[in-house]
C-alpha cells in the first residue's frame, strides 16, 4: 500500500465530500422541493459554472482511464476521442440553444419532455426516457470502474484472495458517500465539485505532458519503444499488437466510430441536465465555443498510452495502465494527486448520471403513466430514491460482473442513445417526421444495433465483443451506432411518407416557433410547466 498516496488522496476526497454537502447551502432556494432545484440547480448557472460542470459532466475518470488505455492496448486507433470531441462543438452550437430556449419557455427537464411536447407523444417519450436510461446505467458503472483501478494500484483493499467485504469497502464507501451527498444538493454537488475536479486533471496533464518525457529521455523515445512494442504479434490474434498511425484497413472504423460518437454525446440524458441548467441561451452559446479547451487536453491525455508502453508499464487489465505509469513515475504525494483527479474524476460524472436518469424516470413514467396528479414536491422525492436506486443497479454491475462487460455494455449504450437523435434534434428544426414513423425508426435502429453488436466476438468473449462490423451494401468495417442510425433515419423518412399518405392523426404541437430562440430576459417568457395531461388523447 502507498500510504503517502493514499494519504493525499484521502484528503482531497473528503474535501470534496464536504464540498458536496455544503453544496445545498449554495445558491439555496425558497423552494428546493422542485425538480428545477434538485435537478436543474435552479436553471441558475452562468458560463463559468455551466463549463466546469459540462467538463466535469463529458470528460470523467473513464475518459481518463479509457482513453489512453485504449491507446495502450492498440495504438492510434485509439485517438478516435480527439476528433469526434473537435466535430461536437459545432454539431451542438446548431441545437442545443434552441433545445434550452424551447425547455425554458415551457419548464422541460428531460429531452422527453420536449419529445413529448413537440410531437404529442407519450409513446414516442417513453422510448426515449427508456433508451437515456438504459444507455446511463453502464456510464455510471465505468465511473465505479474507475476508482476501484486507482484503488487497486494504491493497494487499497487487499489482494485477489481477501474477502469480498474488505476487498470492496472502500469502493462501498465512496458509493455511499457519493449518493448522500447527491440526494442531499442535487445537481449542486457535481456543479460544486467540478471547480476541484478539472482543477486537477488539468495540473496533472500539464505535469504528466512534461515530467514523464523528461524522465523517459524525450518524445522520439516514447514513440520509438512505442512502435516496437506495437509491432509484436498478439498472440490472442495472430496480428500486430497497433501502430502508432492506423492501418488503411481500420480508416473506416476510425471515422465512423469518431463521427457517431459525436452524435451521440449530446444525445445523453446527463449532458442535457448539465445544459439546461444554464440561465440563458448565451451561457450555451458561449460554452459551445470553450469547451473545445478540453479536446486539446484529451488529444495530452491520449499520449500517455506511448508513455506507459515507453515506460515498461505490464498490466493484465488496460484500465490499470495509467493509474500504474502514475504510480511509478510520479512522486508519493504527487501519485496522491492525480490518483484524486482520477477519483474526483468520476464522482463528478456519476452523481450527474445518476440524476439525469432518475428525472427521465419521475417525469415520463412516473407521472406520465403512474401517477399525472404528482406534485413537484413528489416529483423530487422519487427523483431522489430513484437517483439512488440507479447507483446501487450500477454499483451491483461492477461488483458481480468483469469489468470487459461493463466497458461493452457501455459501447452498447452509445449505439443505443444514437437512436434518439432524429426525434430529438430533428423534432427541433422541423414538425414534419411524424411520430408513429419516429418510433419506428427508433425501433428498427435499436434491434439491428443490439443484435450487430451481439454477433461481434472479441478473443475475450463470444458476444458483444466491440462496436464495429461490417456495413451493409458497402463491405468496409465501421462503427455499428451510426450503420443502425442511417437504417433508423431511412426508416423513419419511408414511414413518414407512408403516415402522411393515408392522413395517420399527428399529434398536437405544444411549442410555438418563437419558442426555440427564447431567451431568459426576453419580455413576456416565463417557465410553464407542462400540463400532466399533455399529448395523452393522441
């Protein structure tokens, strides 16, 4: 055990722990029984806030294990996370202003809310409350993955053979601390403890990018041991281990893993609850074009895989590479350090997560097909035991299940959240898909993609092995989200045409057109809550 590690990372972890408490003292309301203030933090957040937390909320401690582990394990192709990060920023910067002017306007919470609103559907919300749930629920797990690597090379817990109990309490115990303090100050906790987060992930990339060259004797180094050791053959595949620039034959896979990625970042339940918390539409406008400060951080982050390979890390589990390069290279107290970046690093992200999910549940099950006359009082009492439930489903995963699965139930998630995006994003630039098409192009999306994902094997595991395949009709290996998003777009323009032909009834629009460039000082806008009843005779 590390002691002087652990040391420091204990003490940054109760700081943030005290933190998350004292966070529902911060900008308190008058009235905090509201899903506005327990899961929105009162639409209060200005740019700074709003940036630290969406940051907090997309570049979590999976991002900073994964990634570079990625690299480690295969080379270039695990680069994939700089470009799509580059190609998100100008995707959102086209709707995610119109989705907080519309979700202002009329008291939205969730991308269900306003699927519900815009197409007069509570079928077509449920898919999407049901998809953004399914697709968290594993987002959440990795984030527990994540701690329990740093945990692990901390030597915190015992070895393989103590007893499950002591070998997992500490993971426990920052579960439990996690969901106190997450059901205490909502979407003020992770918002608060964001500033600390980034904080440090920032200080120990700006370290990292340039004590451990200096110790590994420079970049041409790094990346001469790096392309010998990706020449070695994988004895799992007869192949090369990587390379440092991808092979044309995975050319295909890298773009469309890079672009569909893109796609569906934003179509998360948790990047939404971290926008629409925002006071205005220029918050957004303006962090659409900050946020790209953290790609330059993860292409940094990125090259820590040629590090660890650099530096003779060997690890049995990629995930532990970079928390083990840390640990041999870097200091006691400074290891301490970026072993709490890693471990902050998730907890921001899970709290939010877990949040998210459970407002899609209390506001597009439960109060749309429970109970309509709940209220908002009620509302944020099942918010809360549901954004718990969701992290003891998360924490069970982790701790019955390898965490291969966990990564490849996450992988399946991305191509599940995918899905959404025509009812989302389309039904904000235009009325015309019609919403029985929406569904089933929903459909179709989401039954190809399971099963193309079933059908891939990896030399680990028979089923659910990766996420990319061939592409049908084109023969090129690509990234199966966006092969089952075109068949889900093609679905839903053929039924759409088919709808409108035999005059299938639309449902009623709740939105106006000056509803989507809305902003909060506009005269005469103020937040309506959606009647319970909304959309439910059609």
């Amino acid at each position: 055990m590390n002691g002087v590690a652990l040391a420091v990372f204990i003490f940054f972890f109760l700081l943030v722990t005290a933190m998350g408490f004292m966070a529902s003292r911060w900008r308190k309301a008058e009235n905090e029984h509201s899903l506005d203030e327990w899961g929105l933090g009162g639409r209060s957040f200005g740019t700074w806030v709003t940036w630290f937390l969406l940051g907090g909320d997309l570049y979590t401690a999976y991002t900073f294990v994964a990634v570079p582990a990625a690299i480690y394990a295969a080379g270039a192709a695990g680069f994939f996370a700089v470009p799509y990060t580059i190609l998100v920023y100008p995707l959102i910067f086209t709707f995610l202003p119109r989705l907080w002017s519309v979700s202002h306007k009329h008291g939205y919470v969730t991308t269900s809310d306003f699927v519900r609103g815009r197409f007069g559907s509570k079928g077509l919300s449920l898919a999407v409350a049901v998809t953004g749930i399914l697709a968290t629920m594993p987002y959440i797990a990795l984030q527990l993955v994540g701690i329990q690597a740093v945990l692990d090379v901390m030597g915190v817990g015992g070895g393989e053979d103590t007893n499950w109990f002591i070998k997992d309490l500490p993971l426990l115990i920052a579960f439990g601390v996690l969901a106190a303090y997450t059901y205490s100050s909502g979407l003020r906790a992770p918002a608060l403890i964001a500033f600390v987060k980034d904080t440090l992930i920032y200080l120990v990339i700006a370290v990292a990018i340039i004590y451990i060259p200096i110790k590994l004797g420079g970049f041409d180094e790094i990346f001469a041991r790096a392309s010998e050791a990706y020449s070695e053959t994988n004895p799992a595949t007869g192949a090369p281990r990587g390379a440092t620039v991808p092979g044309e034959a995975g050319q295909w896979t890298y773009a469309t893993l890079a672009l569909g990625s893109a796609l569906a970042l934003f179509m998360y339940p948790h990047s939404i609850t971290a926008t629409l918390s925002s006071r205005s539409r220029e918050v957004i406008r303006r962090n659409t074009t900050i946020l790209p400060l953290y790609s330059l951080m993860l292409g940094l982050l990125a090259l820590l895989g040629f590090m660890a390979i650099a530096a003779g890390v060997k690890v049995s589990n990629g995930q532990l590479a970079i928390p083990q390069l840390f640990e041999n290279m870097f200091p006691d107290w400074f290891a301490g350090v970026a072993f709490a970046a890693i471990g902050i690093g998730a907890l921001v992200p899970a709290a939010i997560m877990s949040i998210a999910a459970a407002n899609l549940f209390t506001r597009n099950i439960y109060k749309d097909f429970l109970k309509p006359d709940a209220t908002p009082k009620q509302e944020t009492q099942v918010s809360k035991i549901v954004s718990l439930l969701v992290k003891v489903g998360a924490l069970v995963f982790v701790l019955t299940m390898d965490k291969t699965v966990a990564i490849n139930f996450q992988l399946l998630g991305g191509i599940w959240i995918l899905q959404t995006f025509p009812a989302l994003v389309g039904g904000l630039f235009t009325r015309w898909f019609h919403r029985w098409a929406l569904i089933g192009g929903w459909a179709v999306g989401m039954v190809y993609g399971t099963v193309a994902a079933y059908g891939v094997a990896s030399p680990t595991q028979k089923h659910f092995g990766g996420s990319s395949k061939e592409i049908p009709g084109i023969g090129e290996i690509g990234y199966i989200g966006l092969t089952a998003f075109v068949i889900n777009v093609l679905v839903t323009v053929v039924l759409t045409f088919v709808m409108r032909a035999v005059k299938a009834p639309d449902g009623v629009d709740e939105t106006k057109p000056q509803d989507y460039t809305a902003d909060a000082g506009d005269p005469g806008v103020q937040v309506e809550l959606p009647p319970a009843t909304a959309g439910s005779s059609h």
